[in-house]
C-alpha cells in the first residue's frame, strides 16, 4: 500500500501472506520473533502467544533456541497453561493458536506500548477472519439488515464461542444464539421475534436456545453484562454494558443523579431518588429508547440505578478527584436506596408526621404507629427528634427495652457518633448478660471502632457457650473476612452450612465464601459458591431490596472474576 510518494506500507492482508510465506519456507527464512518491547519482561506466555499467532505454527525447539531461548521448565509449565486455557493447541507436534488465543492476544497487546498501527493491524485481522465467517451465515439464513449485521458482529468479537464448545458442539447454534441476541434489540421495538418463532424459524431447539440466552444474560457465563427488559406481552429486548444505547442511559443517570445531589446538598435537602428517576425517564425516554417503552422503562429504571450505586460502591481505588466526587454522590445514592427498604416513599415531610401525630393521638397504644413515626423521622435525617421519640417510647413501653435501645444506638452510629452508641449497647449487655444475639451486635459495633481483638474475642465466647448455631459462625466468618483473614473465614463459613443449610441467611454465606475465595484467587471455587449463593438469594424470601442488592454484589464479582480470567 503507497502511503506517499517513495514511502510503502504492507498491509493487514500482505501481512498475513507474508506470515504464510515464511512458514512455508520455513527451513530457508527465520520465524517472526516478539518484538523486544514485548521480550524485555519475561512473560513467557505473551512469547508463546505472539509466536503461534505470527508464525501459523511453532514446534518445541522454536522457544528453546535463541532469540527466545525459554528454559525447558517456564516452557513446559507455560504450554501448559495457555492448553489448559484453550489459547494453544498441539497436534502433530505443531503448536497453534485457536479461535480463543486470538482473543486473548488482541487483548495481550494493548498491556505494551506498541504503535497504534500495530495494534490496529493485529485487531483488524481477527475481525477479518471472523467477518468473513458470518458472511456466509448471513447469506445462509438471508440476514441483510445492517444494524443486525453490525450488532451480530459485536456479539462474534465479544462472545467466544470457545467458552461453550465443550457442551454446545455445533457452533451454528451458538452462532444463532447471537442472532437472536442481535435481533430482540431495544432499537427494534416494537418489532421482536419470541423464542419458539425464532427456534422454528432457524431451525434450533427452543430448550437449548432459552437456556444458553439464560446462561448468557442472567448467569454471564461471559464477562459481560446484559440488561433485560420483559414486555407483559413476553416480548424481550436485550442490551448490553457498555454499548451506545447504556451509554447514553448511564450518561443521562449519572447526569441527574449528580444534579439532584449538588441542588439537595446546596439547599440541606433530603435527596429523593423518586424524582430522579422522573427525571431520567422523560429524557431517556425521548433521546434513547422508544416511546411507548417507558412504563416498562419506569420498571426498569430502579434496579439499573441500583446497579450502578453498587458498581460505584465495589470500586476500591479512588485515585483521582473525579472518582472521590463520583464515589461520594453516589454514596449518597445508596444511602437513599437503603431508605427505600419496604417500598416506604414519603412526599412531604410535614404532611407525613402531621398525619401519624393524628393517628398516634387517637391510639395512643399502638406501637406500630410509634414505629411509623420512626421510620418518617429517619428518613428525613431528624435524628435528634427521632432519639426523643425513642426516649418517649421507652416511657411508654417499658417491655421493648432492649429492642428500643437497640434502635437507639443505630440512629447514634447514623450521626456519626459510634462511642455513643457503644455505650449503649454495653450498657445492654450488663443489663441482659445473657443474650447472645446481643453480644454478637456488641461484636461488630467493635468492629465498627476497629477493635479487631475484642471483636473477636466477643464471638469466641459466644460459640464457647452456643457451638451448635450456624449463625454465629456466620457473623465470626463476616468479622474476619472483615479483617482480612479470609482462609480463616472460610472455615467458618464451611461451619456455618454445615449446621445451618436450610436457614434464610444461608445464601449471604455462599456468596461471602464466593468473596473470599476470589481475594484468595481461587477462582475456580468462588465462581462455584457465587453463583450458588444467587441462586439460593434468588428463591429466597427474604427483603427483596436486600434481595437484589446481594444478587448485583454476586454479579459484580462474577463479571471482576470473569475479567481477570481473560
């Protein structure tokens, strides 16, 4: 290819030509080596993978002898691991790359500082290998509309079918899997095509296809992300993270989301996320999705929201002043979302007290009245009038003593003032020396003041003394996988399941297992017990807010897991 007068510069195509050339005339011309920028670091997998991709095949010898010049060892164990991953394959003492190792070398190449050139002619021969691949499916199943086609690609590059070879052998199937992906697309509302139209229509079996797409989008099988949104009719659309339209829906949430964080901050608000969503929907309504999606768009609206607050919560490193704001906003994000525990909104904060003072005098001894003027007052922060109603309430129902204390101390640790709240509970614990549940409480509020001995310390009593009760090994399992001891966590955890499997908080415990094998890197496992701990979360009946929030954490570290693999 002429770029300019005298100056030449071969193409992707004649790359792989001359690639071709050279190995056919291996015996009379040298291999392609790593460039030195890649060969400085001695990771010898990255050698391995540049070799089988630029030289068609590699034979043992080729990483033994010089430039390489790999010990027998590091080979050995890094042929091993790339086999293991399914990157190589090794038939007739030839090693080559497979369909996965092609991914994970465009990925490979972007850990080095190699010319944008470089990397654009490395990624535009995996898109032409496999464009030239759906170019006959298209043909096949008479696929002419260019929007499918382009999402249908996307689908190819990021979705390997190597994943799934194992259990989906015909990878036409898999291939048709995509296309129904590509097809039940927001943009296309209101057109979609159902499971059995399109299982009939592609010649699939319409078990297979649901579960594969169940695999895909509810259990992500793959490092991606997918939304759903169901119609009542059963029609569903599918998009993913990170695609233009969930760009443009996260842009114009985080938008408002920060908005009505500085206007309530700047006026001593209480933010209502009710009113954010609002706010979302008609513009997102109008710039992103169809019209007539937006009562189903309202649904959809809370979990997403949910979503990100928690993605924004998993996010450790805060390294630069925009991701301390971001963090900060949406702190407060899910400080609100924790508010809206039993669905409880409340409009206006003077006709809402207003209302309950009148009930509360009418039935003066109704404590769920007492409990309802709570809540109202903690949701709009009146912390220091909600601690006088709990002093009143503790006049008026002396048998609630303990459970009224209790609450107490929480509205102290939500001002802040965690001694205060200690106080209480010590005071508690002499009271009623003899409540376990209340010792354990006492454990993790020394937690809270990072007094790791006597956290412990606190719960090893109590399993002295109660050594059969699951949930005590729990909360002894939570404490030191709070502090880090994530082994010994897990043998608490395994304690737990052991005395407890058919108690409601058993799926919180698979999927804090899931956690700390991942903080051990045992992969393997903590994507065993994660996904366990969703299912089991999922047929729980437990809060469904908390229900969701630990389903989206079990997501989060999922996808992390699935991410670090490839």
């Amino acid at each position: 290819m002429k770029v300019k007068r005298g100056i030449y510069r071969i193409t992707p195509k004649g790359l792989m030509r001359f690639n071709e050339i050279s190995v056919t005339h291996r015996k009379g011309k040298k291999l392609n080596y790593p460039p030195k920028i890649i060969t400085k670091k001695r990771n010898y997998e990255d050698w391995i993978l540049w070799m089988v991709y630029n030289n068609n095949y590699c034979k043992w010898s080729d990483f033994l002898e010089p430039p390489l010049s790999i010990n027998r060892h590091s080979l050995s164990k890094k042929i091993n691991q790339l086999k293991e991953q399914n990157y190589i394959k090794h038939e007739n003492k030839e090693y080559r790359i497979t369909r996965s190792g092609k991914l994970q070398y465009s990925k490979m190449l972007e850990k080095y500082d190699l010319d944008r050139q470089s990397i654009l002619n490395e990624e535009s021969k995996r898109i032409e290998e496999i464009t030239s691949k759906t170019l006959s499916f298209f043909k096949k199943f008479g696929i002419e509309d260019e929007e499918i086609q382009y999402r249908f690609l996307t689908n190819s590059l990021k979705l390997d079918y190597s994943r799934v070879n194992s259990m989906l052998t015909d990878q036409s199937d898999f291939e048709k899997i995509l296309l129904y992906l590509s097809i039940n697309h927001p943009d296309y509302f209101p057109d979609s095509m159902a499971l059995d139209e399109f299982a009939k229509k592609y010649d699939i079996k319409e078990t297979k296809l649901s579960y594969y797409i169940d695999e895909i989008v509810e259990n992500q099988i793959y490092p991606i992300k997918f939304f759903k949104l169901s119609l009542p009719d059963g029609s569903k659309y599918y998009f993913q993270e990170d695609e233009t339209i969930e760009l443009m829906l996260r842009a114009i949430t985080e938008k408002f989301i920060t908005k009505f964080t500085y206007l309530s901050q700047l006026k001593s608000q209480e933010l209502h996320l009710g009113k954010i969503e609002e706010k979302i929907l008609d513009e997102a309504n109008s710039k992103v999705f169809h019209p007539d999606l937006k009562d189903l768009l309202k649904k959809f609206l809370p979990g997403y929201i949910d979503y990100l607050a928690y993605k924004m919560e998993a996010k450790v490193e805060l390294k630069e002043t925009y991701d301390k704001l971001g963090a900060i906003i949406w702190q407060n994000v899910m400080d609100t979302i924790q508010k809206r525990q039993g669905e409880i909104e409340f409009v206006n904060f003077d006709d809402s007290i207003r209302e309950i003072e009148q009930s509360i005098q009418s039935n003066p001894d109704d404590i769920e009245l007492y409990l309802s003027k709570c809540a109202i007052l903690k949701y709009y922060n009146k912390y220091d009038d909600l601690l006088e109603l709990l002093d009143e309430m503790l006049q008026s129902f002396p048998d609630l003593d303990l459970d009224l204390n209790m609450k107490k101390a929480d509205v102290y640790k939500l001002m802040g003032n965690i001694m205060a709240g200690y106080d209480i509970i010590e005071g508690l614990n002499s009271k009623y020396p003899d409540q376990s549940d209340l010792q354990m409480y006492q454990a993790y509020w020394l937690m809270y003041m990072d007094n790791k001995d006597e956290s412990l310390k606190v719960m090893k009593t109590i399993l002295d003394r109660e050594p059969k009760k699951g949930v005590y090994y729990d909360t002894y399992g939570e404490l030191l996988m709070n502090y880090e001891d994530y082994e010994s966590a897990i043998a608490q955890f395994e304690k737990t399941i052991k005395l407890s499997v058919k108690e409601w908080f058993i799926p919180f415990t698979y999927i804090k297992l899931g956690i700390c094998y991942k903080e051990l890197e045992n992969y393997d496992m903590a994507l065993e017990y994660l996904m366990k701990g969703k299912e089991y979360m999922q047929k729980s009946k437990i809060d469904p807010l908390l229900q969701k929030r630990w389903i989206i954490i079990a997501d989060l570290f999922q996808t992390e897991i699935k991410n670090i693999l490839d």
